[in-house]
C-alpha cells in the first residue's frame, strides 16, 4: 500500500510533459497486442467529437486531387491527353509514373510516421501534391506532365497515411466507414515508445539503407518494366539491367532489414507464419487487385478509342459507368460495412472482400466477351462492375490489417500496403500494356491482312505496312488518311482493325484470370477480425499542452482504456446519462483521476445500471 501510494504521490508532482510521455508510452504498449486490447478494453458507450470528425472529413477532401483527378480522370483522358502533347508513346506512363511514385514512397511515409507522428508527415503529402498539382495544371509539354504526376503520386503516398491516423481515432467497428472516409492525424509523436531519445537521435537511427534499397530497387524495377518495349525493346540491355538490378537491389534490402537492421522499415515479424493470415495473404490480394485496376484504368479508355469512338467526349461518357460504381464501392459501401452483418448474418468485413475480390475476377473474365465481337454497351458495364471492387478491396484490406498488427507498426504495416498496391499497379500497367501492344499488331496485321484478300487485294509487305500504318492512323481520326480507298472497302478495312484490336482486348481480359484466382483463394484465408470490432479506441486527437476540459491536475486524454465523461448530458431516449464520452491513456492513469472525475464516472455508471433495470 506504501509503495502504491508513493507512487501516486510521485505521479501527482511530475510534470505534465513527463506525465504525458508516461501515459502516452503506457497506452501504446497497451495497444501492442490489437486483439488484447479490443477485448479487454470495449466500453459500452462510445462518443467521437467533431474534431475527430472534421480532421478526416477535411483530409479526404485533400486525397481528391492525387487520387480522383491526378490519376483517375487523367488516366480516362490520357489518350487525348498524349495525343495533344504529340507523345501518344508515352501514354503508359501517365498512370506508371503516378505508380512507380506512389509505390516508393507509401512504405516509406508509414515508417516514418510511426516514428515521428502522423500530423507532419500528411502536411508534407499535401505540400507535394500541391507542387505537382501546379505543375501538371500548366504542362504544355509530356516531360513536365510525367514530372507533375510523379510528384502528386509521391505525395499521395505521404497522405496514404492517412490510412493509420484514421483507424487510431475511431471504435474498432467503424474503422472501415474511417477508411472509406479516410484522412485524419494525431500529435503522438513518437509511437514506438522511444521516449528516452531526441528527434536527432532517432534521425540518425532511421533504416537509410532499407528506405534507399527497397525504394530505389523499387524504382528500378517498375520502371524498367513500363519503358519495355516504348523507350528500348525487351531484350534490349537498358531493360534488362535495370528490371535485374532493380529485383535484386529490393531483395538486397528485405535481406538487410530482417537481419542486420536496428530499426528495420520492413519489420520481419509482420511476415512471420502466423501473420499471413492476419496480414501477408492481404498484401497479396491488393498486389493483384491493383494490378488489375491499374492496366484496366489505362487500357479501357484505349480500348473505347481503338474500336468505338475518337470522341473524347463520348469517351468520357462511356467511362462514366466505371466512375460511378467506384464512387459506390469506394465511399457508400465503406458507411455501411459494419452495419451488413446486422441485416445478413455472417456478412463480415472479411467476406465482402471475399466477394468484392470475386466479383473484380468473374467481370474482368466476362469482359472478354465485350470485345470479341465488339459490343459497346457491354464493353461499359461488364468492366464496370469489375474494374472498381478494386476501391471496395482497398478500404476493406486497410481496416482489416489495422485491426491485426502490432500498434507500434500500424503506420509501417499499412504503408507497406500501399506499396504492394502501386508496385502491383505499376507492373500490372507495364505487363498488360506491354501484352496488348504486342497482341494489338499481331492480331490487327491478321485481320487486316484477311480483308485485304476478302476484297481480292493482295499487296506487298511495304505496300501492306503502309496501307496498315494509314487505317491505324484513319482510325485514330488523323485527317488525310485512306482518301484514295473506296468507302465500302474503307469500311470493310476499319471493321477487320476492330475485330484485331478486339481479340487483343479478349486475351488481355482473360490473362488476369489467374492471378486473380490467387487473390480470391488468399482473400478467403483471411482471417475474419469481426470479434474485435467492437467500441475500443486506440487513441484520440488532442492538443499539446493542454484541452479545454481538462483540469492541470487531471490526466492528459491522448489515449485508450478508461471511459471517461468529458461532459455530461441526459439522453431522453434511452434516460442514460454521460453519452459524451473521451479517452484516457491507461489503467495506471485511474490512479490520477481526481475526485470530481470519479464521481462524475461513478454517476454516469450508476445512471446507466439504472436505466437496464
């Protein structure tokens, strides 16, 4: 009891900058173990205010222009957009360098945020997505526009941080409506609980070799992939050592962090067996969804250029199917996740990224369908309720592995999800870009080539390569072309380039089939975190030196386990009162609570044992 009480005594003359270190580091070491916590610590009320609220409110707002301008609506118009700039070559790479960035840089911000707080590294997201968002605004030529997306993509994965502030601030069963809502930042600066450092000592304890290896083979790697077959050819040495220099620099630096690294920012433990349900199998599900989003992001509109329409207009339009079912999976289905399981029993989290991982495989594969022969309608909307599951898998995979890995390393953990997202977009771009560039003049050269002899012509290989080369460019709308070639043969010709770029289209929709097989069988080996979402809050926003209602004496709100009444108010529906509810640090903190707090907590309690009788 003496010990007990000196210890009370100490704490109640610390001063407020140790106390709030103490109790931060004392929630966080509560919060290691996700599940622990989730079941020991689940109140029966919860209340987030409108702070919480307007912080992810406002950063969503800000993932607008990386995400839903920068890369999707740019993406849809990049054919006119290249074509303008005279570089129709280089229309991979309007969505690949968006990738590549992204990819880079995603893991690297979570590291840092788990050491240095989520605030600071969100302010600079958005700082360089500004930058690239002027920049892109004003490029009038396609080195400054691919400049402008690299930058916006490299901070998007700054503000994909957003993704670990957002789970901390709200009950473990409305994390994924905070996904889908998605932004948000807290001031714990210094997470892993290395209180006894400076920011210097951490900045020189940072993992540079693990952060220079892994992205930079990163870059290497995607890069070389998306300028295969544009910038050199395949077989060509430029490509060929940078794809190798690039795999082997990133298993180099795998290699270092599991090994020899103080403070790895790839943690071996997220990778152990026990973890692949929890959240490796979930890395291998978006690695394939994104590579699957990413290609159809750029191909389709190519798709609707090739063999329906040059219009951009019209182009645009029949995008709109696509847009429209990603603003449905992507942000309404997210508000209501955690209320399905009410209404159809069993329907978890876990299971709807089953059937969203399902239905993106069966509509891709059914896509095939749409394009051989061509079939407009059917080229929107098989697509379109494929292509955008992706959105609903993305928000689903966040919430789920928030709910599984360690506190300390839920910004790393989740950071290294969106570098598998963009590095399986960025090669997923490459590879089926490259398969329908290769496919696309084989199987254009064959049809025409047949038209040609339907129509009793047989010219020679140059005059055929040129004759070739004319329809393409006839068929692009370029002026001029295939003047001196009747209508009905004109017409003949240009349906054969149809069926060409169709089969291409056909088989690139079918060469996702199996790797999104694999995703489908790793999504349902997920395990299902639907126990753990419950009322229990990791942390809460506050301020630094001090909240409005809180008394000097009384213990610092920065973190989870004891409810405790800000405010109080009755609820007339339900006659209980103490519905405003905050956050404390820990169960030591009870200690502190001053006698005004308890019995404030004391009458919430018995106002609400009352109200059940």
């Amino acid at each position: 009891m003496e010990s007990t009480a000196s210890t009370v005594v100490e704490r109640s003359v610390e001063n407020p900058r140790a106390r709030w270190a103490r109790e931060t580091k004392e929630a966080i070491e509560f919060e290691e173990d996700p599940h622990k916590a989730a079941l020991e610590d689940d109140p029966e009320l919860v209340y987030v205010g409108p702070r919480a609220w307007a912080a992810i409110f406002a950063l969503s707002i800000s993932l607008g222009a990386p995400i839903g301008l920068a890369l999707l609506s740019t993406a849809s118009v990049s054919t006119e957009i290249t074509r303008e700039l005279d570089a129709s070559s280089f229309q991979p790479w309007v969505v690949g360098c968006w990738s590549i960035a992204n990819a880079c840089s995603a893991a690297v911000a979570g590291y840092l945020s788990d050491i240095f707080g989520r605030r600071n590294i969100i302010i600079i997201g958005d700082l360089i997505v500004l930058l690239g968002t002027i920049m892109g605004g004003t490029a009038r030529s396609i080195e400054l526009l691919l400049l402008a997306q690299t930058l916006i993509g490299l901070g998007a994965g700054f503000l994909f941080d957003a993704f670990a502030a957002v789970p901390e601030m709200l009950p473990n069963k409305w994390r994924v409506l905070g996904a889908g809502i998605v932004e948000g930042g807290i001031n714990v600066p210094w997470p892993k609980g290395d209180f006894h450092k400076t920011r210097w000592q951490q900045i020189k304890e940072l993992d540079y070799i693990g952060i220079v290896s892994v992205t930079g083979g990163i870059a290497l790697f995607t890069s070389g992939l998306t300028w295969g077959g544009l910038l050199f050819p395949w077989d060509h040495p430029g490509t060929i050592l940078t794809i190798t220099l690039g795999f082997f620099t990133i298993i180099g630096g795998f290699a270092y962090d599991w090994s020899l690294a103080k403070n790895p920012m790839v943690p071996l433990n997220l990778f152990w067996p026990k973890m692949f349900r929890r959240y490796s199998a979930i890395l291998v599900v978006l690695f394939v969804s994104g590579m699957n989003f990413y290609a159809m992001t750029t191909l389709l509109p190519l798709g609707a250029n090739l063999m329906f329409t040059t219009d951009g207009l019209e182009i645009g339009l029949m995008s709109l199917p696509k847009t429209v079912m990603e603003l449905i999976v992507g942000f309404f289905m997210p508000l209501v996740s955690h209320k399905i399981p009410e209404y159809i029993p069993g329907f978890t989290i876990k299971w709807q990224l089953v059937v969203g991982m399902v239905l993106q495989a069966v509509f891709l594969a059914a896509s095939a369908a749409s394009v051989n022969p061509n079939n407009k309608f059917a080229y929107m909307f098989l697509p379109a309720f494929g292509v955008p599951m992706f959105t609903w898998v993305t928000v689903l995979s966040y919430a789920i592995a928030s709910l599984h890995v360690p506190h300390s390393q839920l910004a790393t953990a989740l950071g290294l999800l969106g570098t598998f997202r963009s590095t399986g977009g960025a090669i997923g771009n490459a590879f089926f870009g490259a398969l329908f560039t290769s496919l696309s003049a084989r199987e254009t050269s064959r049809m025409v080539q047949a038209a040609c002899e339907s129509l009793d012509v047989c010219p020679t290989t140059t005059i055929f390569n040129q004759l070739l080369a004319d329809l393409t460019a006839y068929n692009q709308g370029v002026p001029g072309m295939m003047a001196d070639v009747s209508p009905e043969a004109r017409d003949i010709l240009v349906q054969a380039l149809h069926v060409g770029y169709g089969r291409s289209f056909q088989i690139v929709f079918c060469a996702t089939i199996p790797l999104s097989v694999i995703a489908v069988l790793c999504s349902w080996y997920i395990e299902d975190p639907w126990p753990y979402m419950n009322n229990h809050v990791q942390f809460r926003m506050y301020e630094r030196g001090g909240f409005s209602l809180r008394s000097p004496e009384e213990p610092s709100l920065t973190g989870a386990t004891v409810v405790w009444p800000a405010t109080k108010k009755m609820n007339y529906d339900s006659g209980i009162y103490g519905i405003h509810l905050e956050r404390v640090p820990s169960q030591a903190s009870q200690a502190c609570l001053t006698t005004r707090t308890s019995m404030i907590l004391e009458d919430a309690t018995t106002h609400s044992r009352s109200s059940d009788h």
